[in-house]
C-alpha cells in the first residue's frame, strides 16, 4: 500500500510536469536536453528475510548512462525558457550495486530506468523524486553461502523490479551536474528472498543543450 | 532534434509509468538450500550393556575386539524418498559425528543407524546388519543377518522430523533398538551331564525403520545349541530385536545321551532392556531379570566358568 501510494504521487508530479508542458506552446514552453552522467555507488540491502540472518554491509561501485532533461517554462516573465519550477528526467543508467558481507562482495548489476521528477527550487537547484525500473543483468557470484543458505544468485538474472528515488542535483548554466540521490528499492529480490537494494548514489554529469 | 530527444524521453517515461503495477513483481522463488548440521551421538547404544563381571561392555563406548561403529545417515523428503545418504566409520561409541548437507526447504525425516562393524578403511568385511531398500522410507529395513554378534551386535537407531525453514543444528541421540539377553546356565557341575541344549523359537528377521518395529518370523529357527557341560556354569549372550514370547527351552543331557533334566521358559525381548535369564540346571528353577548386570554371588560363580564370545 505504501508502496503504492509513491508511485501514485510520483505519477502526480510527473502529471503536473507534463501539463504545465502541454497548457502551453510546446517549443516555447519546453527546454529539452540530452546528457551523461556517471558517479559511485554506496549501495546494501535491506534484509527483511527472517530465514537468513546476517548484517549487511555497504558496497562501493558505479553507475553511468544517458539521460534526457525536460525543463518546463520559465520562472519570470521575460525569463528564457526552461527556467520553471518543473521537470522531468528520464534515465537510463548501467548501475552496479550489491553488499558486502563477511568480507564477500556481493554483486547486482542493473539496468535502471529511473523517470525522475524535478522541482527546480532556484534555477539551478532542483529536488527530484521519481520511480525506477530495474533490470538485473547480472550477478556475481553465481552462487553464496550465507549464515549457511546457499542462494543460486545466477538465478536473479532477468528479474525486474521497482523502486523511488529521492534526491537533489545542481545544474550549472554550462550544462555540468553534479547530484546525489537515494534509491529505495521497493521489490523483493525473489518471494523467498525478501531482500530490497537501496543505493546511495553521487553523479556527475553533463547536459548538451 | 530537440523535439526527437523529448518525445523519445516522454515515450520511455509513459513506457515505465504503464509498466507499473500495483503489486512490484516478486519473481520467481530461488532455490534456496539450507545447511542442515547434524550432530550424532551414539553412546546410548552400548551405554547400559554389561559383561558378566557386572563391568561396563563397551566402557566410554570404546570396542575392546577392533570393531568399529558405522554410522549410517539418510535424509528422507515429505514423500518418503531419500534425497540423501551417508556412512561414517568411527573408532568407537564415544567419537560424535558430524554430518552437513544442504537442503531445500520442506518437511524431512531423518534416520541413523548405529552398529558395529569390521573393516578396512571403508569396506566393511563383516557386518550383523545389512540395510535394504535404502530409497524409500516406508520400506527401509535393517536386516538381522542372523549372525551370532553377541554384545558386539548392539544397533541403535534414531528416526526424527524436522521442518526445514532456515539453517538448521540438530542433536541426535541414538538409542539401542534392541536388547541384550544373557542366557545364563548355573550348577553345570553335577557330575553326569554331559551335554546341555538349549534352543529358542523366535528370530527377528528385520527392523521396519518407518514403523518402528521388528519384523519377527516364527518358523524355521534354527537355534539348537549342544554345549558340552564340562565347566560350572555357561552363559550366552545374544541381541535381541523387540520380540514377545520367546521360549527358551533348555535340557541337560547324560553321555548316552539322555536328559537328565528339560525345562522352559517365556520372556520378553524389548528395546533397550538388557535381561539376565538364570537357568538352575539341577533344579529346573529359573529366572528372568530385567536388569543390567548379575549379582555378585553370579560373579563369582562366573569366575570358575567359562563361556563363549
């Protein structure tokens, strides 16, 4: 339920973005960019399986992928275009995130499709807050042993998931970046394996405008 | 180009938004083992059984002859099939064993046997017991190869459950299935027996491991026992599976030979009750006692006699 009540406000902010772009002539009212980014990843896992106990640790690696930012109107009245209060980015980002535990690195690489909404607070400030998809391409290694559960990883392979991501991000007028954001993952890794990735994630990025 | 870009982020967006659903996809379960740690400890097997110097058998567990205990293990799933087996040989009755194996999650009946064999390294050169249709619980048996073991064919047997829903460590106890029955023959020393004979007509032919039972045939025992009667007592000790009214009859017989004197006499082999059956040749008088050991007046006598391993 509260799961679902995230996606259910994320889709309202996303509505609201792409209204106060559709109430408008869309050139005028639009400023659309493409980007890059990349950063390191602090990721973990919330373990909520009563059948495995063990204290998970934070994993450090990367993410890196394309992005395309939406910015809505203008702030002011004479103000260029894609200055508003409003945005919406859409990414697509190779992300690799995992724990650790008892010294093992454990290893989940994704594909992410975070549709992330912005509030611009100043021009160059935003808050963002939105859902992603994830698909799992991989894990390493294909199989551990964990407070003696033997868990066929390899098996996660192909699995989709969702989750929200809330954060902030700085824009400077030349198109750098630079954000942090928190990924909470809201799907379990399997019915069995009640394990939900979260990921401190810091990026920089560029925008070609 | 502009316009490229913000219609492909658009489309990905609605893409992600309607493949959103209420309910986040869970996947599909993993098969995930569980270690399950067993820990087996067989000292109750021997732990009461005695000599006829009212002396521990096997004292600490240890084998006194170079047998050596195998530890036979088998994991059955909620269907009655074995999904796994395994035999350990250990130097004696005081050496736990430690077994791991890793399973799914279920419902399980775990069985280990514990007897005593003669080996070299893993290949077992004699053996009283022989375990038969090992892949299914329902009909695991435990056959009695009907060899005279004496003490030495002590068997114990532990059936447990267990529901595996995370790593597990259990302890399991083996207890004797059986019991050691002492057939013991006093006053020998009247001068004109010659021979003593002694039979019973019961057998165990196999353990139900599932049921918890012996298997007991009736017919066909061949238990016939000519001793020459030149010492002051004999005795005789043989394992018993659970068995009700076993006949022991007895007779003492001249040189002719002719009997001297016969008699009979009814009791009851159950699990884990060691008894001493005192047969009084010169009077016919005998006794059947569930206890551990002879009395001392027994020991003494016994020093003066002789029996057989």
């Amino acid at each position: 339920m509260k799961q679902k009540r995230l996606i259910m406000l994320t889709l309202l902010m996303s509505a609201m973005c792409l209204a106060s772009y559709a109430q408008g002539e869309a050139p005028k009212q639009l400023k659309s960019s493409f980007g890059v980014k990349a950063g390191m990843n602090l990721s973990t896992i919330s373990n909520g399986d009563a059948s495995i106990h063990f204290s998970p640790a934070m994993k450090a690696d990367f993410h890196m992928g394309l992005l395309a930012n939406l910015h809505f109107g203008y702030r002011d009245e004479g103000a260029p275009v894609g200055t508003g209060w409003f945005g919406l980015q859409p990414e697509l980002l190779y992300s690799r995130q995992g724990f650790a535990v008892d010294g093992e690195a454990i290893g989940f690489d994704y594909l992410t499709l975070p549709v992330m909404a912005k509030l611009y607070v100043t021009r160059n400030i935003n808050i963002e807050a939105g859902p992603y998809l994830s698909y799992l391409l991989s894990t390493s290694p294909a199989t551990t042993v964990i407070d003696d559960a033997e868990i066929p990883l390899s098996n996660l392979k192909s699995k989709t998931g969702i989750g929200v991501g809330i954060g902030a991000e700085y824009e400077t007028r030349q198109g750098l970046t630079v954000g942090v954001r928190y990924n909470l993952g809201l799907s379990d890794m399997a019915n069995n394996l009640q394990w939900k990735s979260n990921t401190l994630a810091v990026s920089v990025g560029w925008l070609f405008f | 180009m502009k316009n490229i870009i913000t219609s492909i982020a658009l489309i990905a967006g609605m893409l992600f938004f309607t493949s959103c659903n209420d309910k986040p996809d869970p996947g599909k379960d993993l098969d995930i083992k569980y270690q399950l740690t067993v820990s087996i400890n067989t000292k109750n097997v021997v732990k009461d059984l005695k000599d006829l110097d009212n002396t521990d058998a096997f004292p600490g567990g240890t084998i006194d002859d170079g047998s050596h205990v195998r530890v036979n293990f088998f994991i059955y799933d909620a269907d009655g099939a074995n999904v796994y087996e395994s035999t350990q040989i250990v130097d004696d009755f005081s050496k736990s064993v430690e077994i791991k194996n890793s399973l799914k999650p279920g419902d399980y009946t775990l069985v280990v046997a514990a007897d005593m064999v003669e080996n070299t390294g893993d290949k077992i050169e004699f053996a009283c017991w022989e375990f038969k249709n090992t892949d299914d619980l329902e009909n695991l048996r435990i056959v009695d190869l009907q060899y005279n073991g004496f003490k030495y064919k002590a068997m114990g047997v532990s059936k447990s459950t267990i529901n595996l829903e995370k790593a597990e460590s259990v302890k399991i106890n083996v207890e004797p299935v059986g019991a050691l029955i002492t057939f013991y023959f006093s006053n020998l020393y009247v001068s004109e027996i010659a021979y003593l004979y002694y039979t019973w007509d019961k057998n165990s032919d196999y353990y139900l491991v599932n049921e918890e039972k012996s298997n007991v045939s009736n017919t066909d025992v061949e238990n016939e026992y000519e001793i020459e009667a030149k010492y002051t007592g004999f005795y005789d000790q043989r394992y018993f599976l659970p068995v009700q009214n076993v006949t022991l009859t007895w007779a003492t017989l001249d040189a002719k030979p002719a009997i001297i004197k016969q008699g009979s006499t009814t009791f009851n082999a159950q699990q884990a009750v060691n008894q001493i059956i005192t047969v009084d040749v010169r009077t016919g008088n005998t006794k059947v006692e569930t206890k551990s050991a002879i009395s001392l007046e027994d020991i003494e006598k016994s020093r003066k006699m002789q029996g057989k391993k």
